[in-house]
C-alpha cells in the first residue's frame, strides 16, 4: 500500500495495526519476491483469489471465522452485504478478502483522481489499521490501498490520490475535505464499506454520508459491518443496500463470551486507587482504561503515571502525533497502559489487551460492548471491569438491557435503586449527561445541526 507513512524498514517499527502474524513477513514486503499463488484451502474454497489466500496462512488466517464462512461467498458473487457479528471476530477480513478478489478479477486501472473501492471508518486509527490489513491481504497483488485521515497533512493526499488508487479507507471528515477540493471523485466508485456502520448514523457522521453516497455511482456493491444495533443497521441497509443478504453471526449486540465481565460498585472519589489495585494484580498486561472525558482521561493518565504505571492517552485533545506516538508504543507493549476515550472504543485490535477498565461508564449503552471488545480478541481470553458510581447506576441498567445480560458484581456493595417510574428514569437515577468528549449519540433527524467533533470527524 502506498501511504503517507512510509514502509518500514527492517529493524523500523511495523505498520500500526498490520495482523500480528504478518509482522514478521510483510516488513519491506513491497521489495519481497511475491508469495506464490495457493490454491487450496477454505478461503480458496469460497473463491479467494490464489494470491490473497497465499498471504492469509501467514497471518494466522487458515480457517474462516463464522462471520467470514457466511459473508465471504456473498460478497464474492457480488451482493450487497449487512454483516453483524461480535468484536474480535475477524468483520475486517470478511469484507476486504471478497472486495480484494473482485477488484482483481475485474482488473482495470483507478482513473486519476478516483478510487474503486471506499472503506469508511469513524476514526482515524481504525482508518489507518483497516488500511494496514488491507495491504496485508493484498500483498503480492497489484492492488494499492491509499489512507485519509484528518491530522495528517492534505496536501500529501491531493496528490496522491492525482494518480488513482484502487480501495481508498477513509474517515468521513477528511474525505469530505478532499471532495471539496475535488482532489477525488467517487463516481466510479465501485464498492462501498461502512466499517462500525451503526455509528455513521450518529449526528458525527450522518450529514458526511449522505454526501459521500449522493456522489456514489447507484450500482454499486455496498456492504455494511458492525458488533451491535441490527436495528440502526436496517435503517441504513433500507436506505444504502439493493437487496442486501443479512449475515448474523453469534448474537449481535451482544459481548463477546469470552470476555470475563464484572461490575464493581464504588464511590467516583475512589475509582483511581481501586484502578490501581486491580492493575497492580497484572503487572506486565496490558489494559485499556476508559474514561468518559477528555480532561478526565487526561487526569487518570497523569496520575496513574505518578503511581509508576506506565501510560499513554489517547483522546481528542491529543495532536495526531500524539495519538499515534500513544498508540503504537501500547500495540508494542512499551506502555502497559492506554487511557483513552470513546476515541478507541470501536475496531482497534490490539490481540494482547487482556484488561479493559471501564473507569467511567460509557453513557451509550452499545459503546460498552464496543469498549469491552477491545479484549478477547480471535479467541483469546480477556476480563473487563466496570467501576459503578452510585450516580452512575442508570448507566450500568442501560447497558444490561441493550447486552439483555446481567454483569456480575465482583465488589462493593450495590446502591438502593428506586423503581422507576412507569416513564422514564426514576428521581434517584442521573439523567443522561450531555456534552463532554462521549455525549450520547443523537439521531440526525433529531439534532441535525450539531457540528461533528473534531476527532471524529477525521
Ligand atoms: N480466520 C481467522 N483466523 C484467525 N484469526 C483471525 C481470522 N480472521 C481474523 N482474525 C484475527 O482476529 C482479530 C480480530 O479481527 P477484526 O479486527 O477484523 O475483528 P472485528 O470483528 O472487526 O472486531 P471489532 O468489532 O472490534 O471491529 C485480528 O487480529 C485478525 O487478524
Ligand atoms: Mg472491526
């Protein structure tokens, strides 16, 4: 892949978010002899091109997981996709291996200034590990992928893109700058991914899509992958997909059962200490720890770092830099612990993460089980702890009844709860808060007026 960050060169640190396996393999692949063509195997078998699938044992990819034995042979024969299963469950490569394979098998050169394939993604490091996977997968092929992302100079990514490239991964912020300047045009675009697709519905994003998709050729193959809300993720099918099959793999909306869940009640004054305590237990682990604001993380990573942890923070009121230098130094192992905000909520996939804390609930309900996703990841194991502060009770309720599963309590002792009123919350529970880095997302149609923030909008 051609990118704004260079390949690496050997001894170099390797691409952020490249499939662990391939590490070893794919640094300086670009002047690596080619893998021979493989033509055995259940990906060959669901009709992966022979130079995809020789890439894919390597990557530690030798049998397809169930979200990718049930999309992959749809994708490939061309049909509009809704893809739903649980986090860490491999929804990258079941988009990007069938979307690979056509692009090869009907191969032309991108026109100047187009792109063939778009991925959309809400941040910019999903953004940048998607297009590290995808030029993984596509090694050896003569297909490029190019990266946009805000934070990252735009002037680069003009002229770049003058050429063309083949799968363009993009945030939906960044790329509408670029069609402002008419530094691309999609109307050739042949293939659409909404990666976290439930989330292009939120106030963030929406305005961006329907742009983005009012500039899209109508024929089209359009695909749409999330871990949660079947319900949202209709409403975009209705309004993006012609004929889209539907593939449920393991319930959706639900945790991934291998993570270990526990909720621990405690007052908000002494979540730090108790943080500190939990971690102490794992030293050498790595653990993410979710806050609900900017300032607030911000705070925890200083203090924790006072403690003698050792802690990056990744949110938006970092630079680019920053953010990238946090999270490439925790995906290394450098750093023990990743404080971060909803910011790292969704898709990163960082296989060693065996911790996530949930500092401060996350006051959208689905983003819990995006947050939690963050471990257990291809299999693995993975334990996530919720501290619950007494005003934080409504919060935890929420989650349980859009997971439709109880967490276990694992310490403290649970405040009384008031019954609620047959409407709404009762008088003892905190009405959801507004503003802050996570405010809960809002429908378009309801506020379409909000401007997206600066770090989701890429
Ligand atoms: N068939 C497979 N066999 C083994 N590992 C796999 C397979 N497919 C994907 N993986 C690995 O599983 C991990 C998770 O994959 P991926 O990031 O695509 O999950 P996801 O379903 O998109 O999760 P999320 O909902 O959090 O975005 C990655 O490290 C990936 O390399
Ligand atoms: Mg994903």
């Amino acid at each position: 892949m051609e990118n704004e960050y260079r390949r690496p060169r050997r001894g170099q640190k390797p691409r952020p978010g490249a499939p662990r396996a391939a590490r070893p393999t794919d640094v300086n692949a670009r002047r690596a002899p080619a893998r021979d063509p493989v033509t055995v195997g259940p990906f060959f078998d669901m009709g992966i091109d022979p130079r995809i699938n020789a890439n894919l044992g390597p990557m530690g990819l030798t049998e397809p997981t169930p979200i990718q034995a049930q999309a992959i042979p749809h994708i490939v024969e061309g049909k509009d996709l809704m893809g739903l299963a649980q986090t860490g469950t491999g929804k990258t490569a079941a988009f990007s291996l069938p979307m690979l394979t056509r692009l090869i098998a009907h191969g032309r050169k991108p026109d100047p200034k187009s792109c063939r394939a778009l991925i959309l993604a809400p941040t910019r490091e999903l953004a940048t590990q998607i297009a590290a996977a995808v030029e993984s997968f596509a090694e050896g092929t003569p297909i490029r992928a190019f990266r946009v992302v805000g934070g990252a100079s735009i002037n680069t990514q003009i002229s770049r893109l003058e050429r063309g490239v083949d799968v363009l991964i993009a945030t939906p912020g960044r790329l509408i700058d670029l069609l402002d300047r008419h530094a691309v045009d999609l109307s050739k675009t042949e293939y659409l991914v909404l990666d976290e697709a439930d989330q292009m519905l939120d106030i963030g994003f929406i305005h961006a899509l329907r742009r983005i998709a009012r500039t899209l050729p109508r024929s089209r193959q359009t695909l749409l992958f999330s871990a949660t809300m079947p319900k949202l993720m209709e409403e975009l099918a209705s309004t993006y997909l012609t004929n889209p099959v539907r593939v449920q793999a393991n319930p959706p909306g639900r945790a991934a059962e291998k993570i270990a869940q526990g909720v621990h009640f405690v007052n908000q004054g002494d979540k730090a200490s108790l943080l500190a305590e939990y971690m102490s237990k794992h030293p050498g682990e790595l653990a993410i720890v979710f806050g609900r604001t900017k300032y607030g993380s911000e705070k925890l990573a200083k203090l924790l770092e006072k403690w003698g942890f050792s802690v990056a923070a990744i949110h938006g009121n970092k630079s680019q830099g920053q953010r990238e230098r946090a999270l490439s130094s925790f995906r290394e192992g450098k750093t023990q612990v990743l404080v971060a905000t909803d910011v790292a909520a969704r898709g990163l996939d960082i296989p060693e993460v065996a911790h996530v804390y949930n500092f401060d609930l996350p006051n959208v309900a689905e983003n819990y089980v995006h947050r939690i996703g963050r471990t257990a990841r291809a299999g693995r194991d993975g334990r996530a702890v919720a501290f619950c502060a007494p005003g934080e009770i409504g919060e935890l309720r929420d989650i349980e009844k859009a997971m439709k599963a109880q967490i276990p309590v694992i310490g403290g002792e649970p405040p009384v709860e008031r019954k609620a009123p047959p409407q709404g919350r009762g008088r003892g529970a905190p009405k959801p808060r507004q503003g802050g880095e996570a405010a809960p997302q809002k429908r378009a149609a309801r506020r379409p007026s909000r401007r997206p923030k600066a770090e989701q909008r890429g």
